[in-house]
C-alpha cells in the first residue's frame, strides 16, 4: 500500500521547526510552591517511558520479591540448561552404559553413575569445537543477563520506593489492587512530584502511548498491511512468517536499535518527518535490515541449537504426560496483533483473548474431517488393545519390563492413543459454527466483515486458524525460525522500507508531554475515522482518503474499549459525539427492526450454549449465563438463525452468576456501566428502574458488579459491528453521498 497521497508536500520547501518539547515548570498555587521545596527523586523523570513501563511491570509481577525471584530462576536456569546439555552430550561415557564395547558386556553388577559421567578433565580433552563456541557464546549472553538483571533489580528497588512513598501503596496492599487504582495514583502523583517536565497534569491517554508507543505502530501496521510478512509457497499457499524471532529483529530495526527510525526511543529522527528525503531513508533501511538478516544467518545454527534445548526441557514431559497438548491451540503472534485494541495493555488483552479461547476452540473444532476421524478411531483402538495387553503382562510379571525396549514400546502407544483421542470429537456435542463465531467476535471484538454469515466456510475457518494456530504448529515455527528468519528479513521485509518510511512519516504525531506516538493511538475521529462505520462527517482534505482510515473499525472498537477500560478519561468532543451517536442508533433500533435486539438476543443465546462455553472457575463465566430478560425480546419482530434453548434468568440468579464468575480484578477498574456504552443508555432513558421483572431491573441488581462493564463492552462491540453491515448492505443512507460542507457539529 502507498501511502504518499497523504503526504503535505509543503514540508519540503521549509525549514522543519524542531519539534523536540521544551520544558517548563509552572506553579499557580501556594500549595504547589510548597511541594517545590519538598521534590524528590521522582521529579523530571529523564526516560518517562522507561520509567512507566517499570510501575506497569512491578504491578504486573506482583511487586519486588517475585522480581527477585523471576531474575534469579532465569540465571539459574540458563545455567542448568548449558551445563545439562554439556553433561549429557560431552561428560557420559555411552559405550559404558548401553553396554556395547566387549569390556562392558563384561560387567556383570550394576552400571553405578560414577562409571558412566566421566571426570572434568575428560570432559574438557573431548571436547569438540562447535562444544566450545557454543560454551563461549553462553557465557558472554549469561553475563548479559547478569548485568541487565543487576541493573533491573535496582530500577524496579527505585519503583518499589516510588510505589511506597509517592503511590502510597504498601507491598502488602499491592496484590489486593488493579491497575486502574495504581493509574490514578500515578496521576495524582503527577501533580504533586511533576514526572513529566512537559506538562502538569498527565491523562490517561498520555500514560497509553507512553507505555504503548511502539506496540501501537505495530498494531497499526498490521491493521494497514505491512505487517505480517508473507511467504507463497507451491502447496501451501500463504504463510504468514511472524515468529518470535521476527518480532525481535523488527523492533531492533524499528524502534531499538542504534540505527532505528526513533531516537531516544520518544521522538522519531528529523529527516524521517521529510518527504523529499523518503527515497534515501529507505535505502537506509534496506540496508539496515540486510545487515540485520546476515546477522541473523551467521547466529541461526546457534539460535536453532538453543530452541531445540528450550522447546525439549520445556515440553517433553508435558508432551510425554498430555499428547493431547500438540493438538490443543494458542493466539498467534499475527492474531494477538490483529485482535490488538490501539492503547491496549497486556493484561487486558491476555485476559480478553483468554474469554475468547473456549468459544474458539468450539469454533475451530466444528470443522471435522471424518476420514480423519474414522483413522484415529482405527488406530487409537489397535494401539490401545496392544497397549492394554502389555499392561497386563506387565502386571502378571514385571520381568516383561525386561524386553529391550519395553518401555520405549509402551510410551509410544500412550502417545499415539492420547493424540487419535484428541482428533476424534465429543460425541455428544452439537456444532454451530456461526454461533460460535459470534461468540467468539464478542469476546475478541475484531473479524474481517466477510467472514459475516461465512462461518461455516473452509475459507474463513482457515483465515482463522491464522489467527488461533494448533501449537505443534507454533513449535515448528519457531525452530525453523532461526533458519526463515534471515530469509525473510533479507529477501521479503526489506522490499516493504518505503512502506515502513511513508507510514511513519505519515501517521506519526508529536504530542505535548508525550513526544511522538502513532496517530491511530490518539483516537481521533475526525482525521482516522471511518464513515462505515458511523463516525462523524469529516470536512474535505486533501489527507482524507482511505489511506488515513483504519481497518475493520479498528479505531472505533479502540474507542469505544479505551473508554470502557477509562471511564475517567476526558475524551474530546469528536469521540463524545461518536458514541452518542452509537447510543443513539441503540435506542432508535430498540423500537425498529432491530439490530440492537438481535445483538442482545445473539448474547443470549450464545450464552446458553453451556456444553461449550460454561465453566464456573473460567474467566469466562462471566458472559456465560444471559441476562438478558424477557421483556426485552421482541421475538415478532426479530427471528433468531439458530435454534437455541431460552433461558430466562431471575435478579438472583443474575446476581449469582456475576459473583461466582472468575474476573479477575486486574481487568475491571470499576463496577458500574461505562456512561457512553450501548446498555448505559437503555439504562438512563429506555427503562424503568422500578419494575423487577423488565430488563433494568436485573441490570440495576448488576451495577456494582464487575460484569456489568465487560457485557456493555461486548454489546457494544455486536452492535457496532452489526450496524456496519447493516450499512454495506444498504440498509442505512449512504453516508458518503452526504453533502461535507454542512456544518458540522462534531468539530471540535
């Protein structure tokens, strides 16, 4: 995708101002001239960003002690497995103990460990060179990691200080609060010790793209295309190449490096924000990037050696234990970026992707293929009869456990028996790929707007499956990683730098107190907005073209979450306008045909599907019963496409079904209805409060209750999305023939 039709091509006959912030302080009250007198050491924080991303960290990792021990393990770790591996490769003496050399066939007691682990010096005069290097090699990252965790474990002392002093949070209080309390801590602690030189009074958007800033540009990226590589290969047609190693490389060459785009990682380099210089940076980058895929490539044997390592230690007992495991699924890289809200942090995320697992899985496993299943049932029942046989001589006479390779014969079996099992489907479920895919975009909030009524499709299963990949999958991915990698880096990304130099050029902000962040992550309608999906009427531009909008209502989703997530954040009169407008379609379907209705109704009937989706310890148990009541189903009016079993819930019941739900407490900041969500506005205007058997009388019984905002989310979300079919198949006015030079009211 081309992105110079947004470029303003008067930036090349002027001299660019710098646009470095200048600092300032300012006091306007007694009480503030006092505070001067008493600063302390978090006052004009050099690296603001640094020093965020380390109160997020402290909290997310549950406080200093078990940072302590977080970097402690991981040495220790590193160490075990560099000195098992030389053990087990160079330090055991194999003809010994497998007994294949005429002396040891001649010993007829025990084989004992000190005969079979050879002493250090023969060790050390076998070994071989590529022993060596890699020992080299290990010691030099180990003594990086030492430095980098002494280094860490005096900053985050600091911020444990900064919690105590400044924050006001005890280390004994901090499991028992979410991050939201510690944010506005954080931003009362901005008046008083002045964090940030730049600006007085920081808002939640600020702390956001602080912590968010090169996340977003990700995000973003991927939302426009440029992101994720690409491979064609003859049979397998598409393959998308965003493994771990990829993701680190493109952060180096990003946002990281010595040569990245960003310097002191808040301001993106002069010369990038020139079209006229366009060309040459992108040769730079090519350039870059080559280097860091030749890289890459002399490193590959190295990184391929210890991903066999990890990956072995890690989970051949599990694989051993569960086999099952290789055929269970995880979010992608791709699909956590994809599903990504701009200014969304990890915990919120993880825990949005983890409600959306269960309904996935049931989605991905609708999709059966019965000669598949019919194999594994024929070869599941041979290797268990044999395997049942075995036990029993097992049992009968443990000397059986003597045959060469017995235990070899009948750990293999298990294996085999576990994955057939795991292939052949529940016999008692019914599978309705269209609810669950439903269900899923509820939890998850983001789908390509063809995959509407495609649910059931081979085509919009197999985009999926790009998203929620089978896990032997991703361990294939990453050990082939260190070898695909460079190729990919050096022959495929690097064909995409003008992309990368046009897109940060053109969607790239400098923001008072914040520096540069990716202009997507400021929310702004009225420039990024996309008008299918109900946004404002923007005034003509010349910038406004497609190129400036989001995909698949990735800002407007963002908005609407970033709200949920913040209802104290003062947002700008663009975005109020917006979700007005969204509140008001909501009360104007209630009475129509009814898009709201059938959202509502959607909820409800995913809900009951509990052979799918009920566990009462997931985090998901919140969105498993349905709340919503009779009279609110206007059953004349709307028809639901599946059939589904109603269940009418009580206030009691209600109640029951939020209390009892595992939420964690980390993703709700707070216990009421956001005030621009879809049901926070049947709540004030449409309903009434006083009668217990209509829709807000079991809504007023959930207020307080952390549920309440998670379901106003994920109605709104059903409904947004809805609406903007509705509008591609015409069943709204066209909003694109709508007359741009009436006055607007959206405009700030």
């Amino acid at each position: 995708m081309d992105y110079r039709t947004l470029v303003n091509e008067d930036n090349d006959g002027a001299e660019i101002p710098d646009q470095s912030l200048s600092p300032f302080m300012q006091f306007d009250t007694e009480e503030d001239l006092n505070n001067s007198e008493k600063q302390s050491q978090w006052s004009h924080q050099k690296d603001l960003d640094d020093f965020f991303v380390r109160v997020y960290q402290y909290h997310q990792q549950h406080g200093f002690f078990c940072i302590i021990l977080s970097e402690i393990f991981g040495l220790v770790q590193f160490i075990f497995i560099v000195s098992f591996t030389i053990l087990i490769v160079q330090c055991i003496d194999y003809p010994v103990l497998f007994r294949s050399t005429p002396s040891a066939r001649n010993i007829t007691h025990k084989i004992h460990f000190d005969e079979i682990i050879q002493s250090p010096q023969q060790c050390l005069s076998h070994m071989h060179l590529l022993t060596t290097s890699c020992i080299i090699l290990s010691i030099i990252y180990w003594l990086y990691r030492l430095s980098r965790a002494l280094y860490n474990l005096i900053s985050y002392y600091n911020i444990r200080a900064f919690y105590i002093q400044a924050l006001d949070i005890k280390p004994n209080d901090l499991s028992n609060m979410t991050w939201h309390e510690v944010q506005q801590r954080l931003l009362l602690a901005q008046r008083t010790h002045h964090l940030c030189i730049h600006k007085l009074n920081l808002t939640e958007l600020d702390i956001h793209n602080r912590l968010l800033r090169f996340k977003n540009y990700e995000v973003a990226m991927v939302n426009k295309g440029i992101l994720p590589p690409r491979i064609r290969l003859p049979i397998l047609g598409d393959i998308i190449s965003f493994t771990t190693g990829f993701k680190f490389n493109l952060r180096l060459v990003l946002f990281w490096g010595p040569y990245a785009p960003f310097d002191e990682r808040w301001h993106l380099r002069q010369e990038y924000k020139v079209h006229s210089q366009r060309q040459k940076l992108a040769k730079r980058l090519s350039t870059f990037i080559l280097l860091y895929g030749l890289a890459n490539l002399l490193l590959s044997p190295f990184i391929f050696i210890w991903q066999v390592l990890n990956l072995f230690y890690g989970y051949t007992e599990l694989v051993r234990r569960e086999p099952g495991v290789l055929g269970s699924r995880r979010w992608s890289n791709y699909g956590r970026l994809y599903l990504r809200h701009f200014n969304e942090l990890d915990h919120s995320l993880n825990q949005r992707l983890n409600r959306g697992y269960k309904p996935a899985i049931a989605y991905m496993n609708s999709f059966v293929n019965y000669s598949i299943v019919e194999t594994a049932k024929f070869i599941s029942f041979a290797s268990g009869a044999i395997l049942a046989v075995l036990v029993l001589l097992t049992i009968y006479d443990e000397d059986v456990l003597n045959v060469e390779h017995m235990l070899t014969v009948m750990t293999s079996l298990g294996v085999v028996v576990g994955v057939c099992r795991s292939l052949i489907p529940d016999e008692h479920a019914v599978f309705d790929p269209e609810q669950m895919l439903q269900l899923v975009l509820a939890q998850v909030h983001y789908q390509p707007d063809s995959w509407k009524d495609h649910g059931h499709t081979d085509y919009v299963q197999a985009e999926f499956g790009q998203m929620f990949q089978l896990k032997y999958v991703y361990f294939l991915e990453e050990l082939l990683s260190a070898f695909v990698t460079p190729l990919v880096l050096c022959f495929q990304f690097r064909r995409k730098s003008l992309q990368i130099i046009d897109f940060l050029r053109n969607f790239t902000v400098d923001v008072q107190g914040v520096g540069d962040v990716c202009s997507f992550a400021q929310l702004d309608i009225t420039k990024h907005g996309d008008l299918k999906w109900f946004v404002p009427i923007r005034p003509k531009s010349p910038s406004n073209t497609d190129g400036g909008i989001t995909n698949d209502g990735k800002l407007e989703l963002s908005l609407m979450h970033f709200h949920h997530t913040n209802p104290n954040w003062q947002m700008s009169k663009q975005c109020e306008v917006y979700l007005e407008k969204i509140q008001e379609r909501a009360v104007e379907n209630m009475h129509g045909s009814s898009i709201l209705q059938q959202s509502m109704n959607d909820m409800q009937n995913l809900q009951a599907q509990q052979s799918f989706y009920s566990d009462p310890l997931s985090t998901t148990s919140l969105n498993n019963r349905s709340i919503i009541s009779k009279p609110l189903m206007n059953t004349s009016s709307y028809t639901p496409s599946h059939t589904t079993v109603p269940v009418p819930p009580s206030a009691s019941i209600i109640q029951n079904s939020f209390l009892n739900g595992g939420v964690s407490k980390a993703d709700l900041p707070y216990r009421s209805l956001a005030h621009y969500g879809v049901l926070s506005k049947i709540h004030t205007q449409m309903f009434d409060m006083s009668d217990p058997n209509s829709f807000m009388g079991s809504l007023a019984s959930i207020q307080g209750l952390p549920g309440a905002a998670q379901l106003d989310m994920n109605v709104s979300c059903l409904f947004m999305h809805e609406l903007r079919h509705k509008y591609k198949h015409g069943e709204y006015e066209d909003l694109e023939n709508i007359s741009e030079d009436q006055n607007n009211e959206s405009q700030c």
